[in-house]
C-alpha cells in the first residue's frame, strides 16, 4: 500500500485567507482507493522553502500530490520548483500551448505571453491537459524516489482531474486492486468518553475493520473502516462489527453513513403524521431550522424568547391560565409549561421547549455554565432532560439544538411518558 503526501501551495492559505478544502477532499479520495496519507503541508508561494518541503516528501512518501501555483503569474512556482527538485529543466510542451490557445480563443479572448508559462512543464513529465482551466497538470515518475503529480489550486479543477486522470494513474502505477469501505454510526445524547468508555475495547482491539470516533457538538461519530478487494466483502467485515457496536449504544445512534439528525426526525414526523410547535430563547432559532429542514410541513409554529414579557404572552396558555397552577420559578417546571403553552397556541400535536438560564459570570465560548431544560409534550405527559450548560454561542447553541430535536426523535419513537 503506497504512501502519499499532500502539499498544499499558497501564501493565501498560510495567511487564512483562503481554507484549504482540497486537501481533506483528496484525503478521502486517497483513502477509499488504499493509498495511506500520513503527511499534509501547507507552505506559501516562497522557492526555497517549496522546494525544501517537495524534497522532504520526496523522502518520506512514495506519491507527493502538490495543490496550486500553477497560473501564469509571477508568484506561480510549482512548476521550477518541482523541476528543481527532481533535477531537471522545463521544456515547452507544444501539446498543452496549443489546449490553452484553443481554450483562449472559444471563450473570445486573446492569450497573453504569460499564460505561455503554464505549458512548461519538467523534463520528461507526463502532461495532463486540464479541460476546465488554463493551467494544465503534471506527474514526474522521479524513480526511485517516487512521484510528484502537480494539480492546480482551482477546486473543481482539482477534483475533476484527480477523479479522471490521477486516481487513475496511481491504480495502474500501484496495481491498487484494494478499497477501504467507511460505515459512520451517528450517536446523539452521549459524549465522546462516554463512547469510548463502551466501545473503547473494539477501538483498541481493531485492524481489520478499524473502529475510531469523532466529536462533534452534540454528536459523536463512531467509524467503522475496512479494507477490502471489494465494497462487498468490506461490506461483510463491517457487518459484524457495526452489530457490537448497535448493541453496545443501543438508541443512541440516530442516523448511518450521510443520514443526518434532520433526516431521523424528519421520517419519524412523516411516519407518524403529527405536528409541532417550538419555543426556544438561548438556541435563538436553530430548534425550529432543524425542524424546517427535517420537515417543514410539520413545524406549525417557531418562537424565539427573549425577554419576560414574550414568556408572559405565551404563558397566557398554558395550564396555568386555567388555574392549573402558579407560574414556576425554576427552569424545569418553565420548559414545561412553555412546551404545553406553544402546542396549544399553536394547536400542534407536539410542543417543544428548550429553555436556558445561563450564569452572567461565565463566558465561555464551549460549554458555559448554567442550566438548559429541554421539554417535549403531548398534552398528556411529558419527556424533559436537562443540562448544566447554557450558552450562546455557536457551539453550544449547535449542541443544545441537536440534543433538542434528539428529544423529539426519541418521544415520536418510543413515546412520551403518561
């Protein structure tokens, strides 16, 4: 199995003006063909120092894929840089001079003497003309060393010719008759030690599938990867391990694979036919986005509190406007009485609530301290977990509202307690 290195190429990505995208998606491009990634460099439009990084992963890796400085101005190296890094000089390759003037002259425009340069490509490199741009592309087979494949920076450039001529290249170069199969369980309402405390045995013990995890806010991604000549029989070695793992975290993993939480809870409110109304302050809107995404035609109503006087309308029906009870103090008895009172205004099958008293002293951007009570009713019971965090910024509101709708996937399937 080879080993590749991506070295991304640009002053723009070092300085955050630019992320670099192209590097995550050539990893799993790489990946699903069997080719190990162990090295990603990011180094800025200076000679000596692209140089230094190209001969470094010459030296280590046996495929070097290189991204940007392949245009026609002044600060585009690649291409000397890689012809002195394999020792050699460039020539002009008149196949890919004439692709670039044609391109020119279909669009209407004249080719200035600059754009002559990105035809130059190093001595006894294989050309690889680009359809979707001026700036062609390029592998030096630099034996025994390895190889250098020289792509352009423009995404959709990139993509089309690592898919139709790299990947390719590299399974004729490699005899890669190998894939690598992922299978991603999605779990919700559990943090990432608490997964790693049930699987961690398969994570530790693992070769052949390989088992790994992935947190996200409110989420944690459990991958399951195997290697095999086929998506068949990779298939077949994930079979038994996703079972362990199913078993070990039971409802806890809501979605597989591309499946979102939005696309759970969207089916569960589309097999059961029923609707929903929201209310939420500190998630400020992101609860009702989750449920207009998952399934609009069900959410009747979203209401975002921010301040007393809304709680106070919308309290005007709750049980308490029936005499029911006094208004409650506290967080949970709150969520509560907000989830009756938006399903009844509303006149939805379900009310949700998530409510958040956050502490004024802290100002944490992850995991602030407080107290967030997420409520779901039906009109004849009630389902609530609460959480000692309350926040507004963007991950906490991104985890609070996956849990939240979490919540109304767990009560539309296994129901809400009488």
């Amino acid at each position: 199995m080879p080993n590749a290195e991506i070295v991304s190429i640009g002053s723009e990505l070092l300085l955050g003006q630019i992320i670099d995208t192209n590097s995550a998606w050539m990893a799993q491009r790489l990946t699903n063909v069997g080719v190990n990634l162990f090295y990603k460099t990011v180094v800025g439009d200076n000679p000596d120092r692209m140089k230094e990084v190209v001969s470094r992963a010459l030296d280590r890796s046996d495929i070097v894929i290189t991204g940007g400085g392949l245009g026609p101005t002044q600060d585009d190296l690649t291409r000397e840089v890689i012809a002195a890094a394999t020792g050699r000089k460039l020539v002009l390759h008149q196949r890919l001079l004439d692709q670039i003037e044609r391109r020119f002259r279909r669009r209407g425009f004249i080719m200035t003497p600059n754009n002559e340069r990105q035809a130059y490509v190093p001595e006894g490199a294989i050309p690889v003309e680009n359809p979707n741009g001026t700036a062609p592309s390029f592998i030096v087979d630099y034996d025994p060393r390895g190889i250098v494949i020289a792509l352009p920076g423009v995404p959709f450039e990139l993509k089309w010719l690592f898919d139709n001529e790299v990947i390719p290249y590299l399974r004729r170069k490699f005899d890669l008759d190998e894939i690598i199969t992922y299978r991603i369980l999605k779990v919700a309402d559990m943090g990432e030690s608490s997964v790693d405390d049930r699987i961690g045995h398969l994570i530790s013990g693992s070769s052949n599938p390989t088992v790994g995890v992935l947190a996200h806010p409110g989420q944690v991604d459990v991958r399951i990867a195997a290697k095999a000549r086929s998506a068949d029989e990779a298939a077949r070695l994930i079979a038994p391990v996703e079972d362990q793992v199913r078993q070990l975290l039971g409802r806890r993993v809501f979605a597989v694979d591309e499946q979102t939480m939005e696309d759970a809870v969207g089916d569960a409110l589309t097999e059961s036919g029923r609707t929903i109304a929201v209310y939420e302050d500190l998630t400020s809107g992101l609860v009702a986005e989750r449920l207009l995404e998952a399934a609009p035609d069900h959410l009747l109503e979203g209401m975002i509190g921010n301040s007393p006087a809304a709680v106070e309308r919308l309290l005007a029906h709750s049980r308490r406007s029936q005499g029911a009870l006094e208004l409650p103090q506290d967080p949970d008895s709150l969520a509560d009485e907000l989830a009756w009172a938006v399903r009844t205004r509303a006149g939805a099958d379900l009310g949700l609530a998530a409510h958040g008293v956050s502490d004024p002293d802290d100002s944490a951007q992850n995991l602030a301290r407080g107290r967030t009570v997420i409520s779901i009713t039906d009109g004849k019971g009630f389902h609530k977990r609460a959480y000692n965090t309350a926040g507004r910024s963007r991950p906490d509101r991104a985890r609070m509202s996956l849990n939240a709708v979490e919540l109304v996937r767990t009560a539309l399937t296994q129901g809400i307690p009488r």
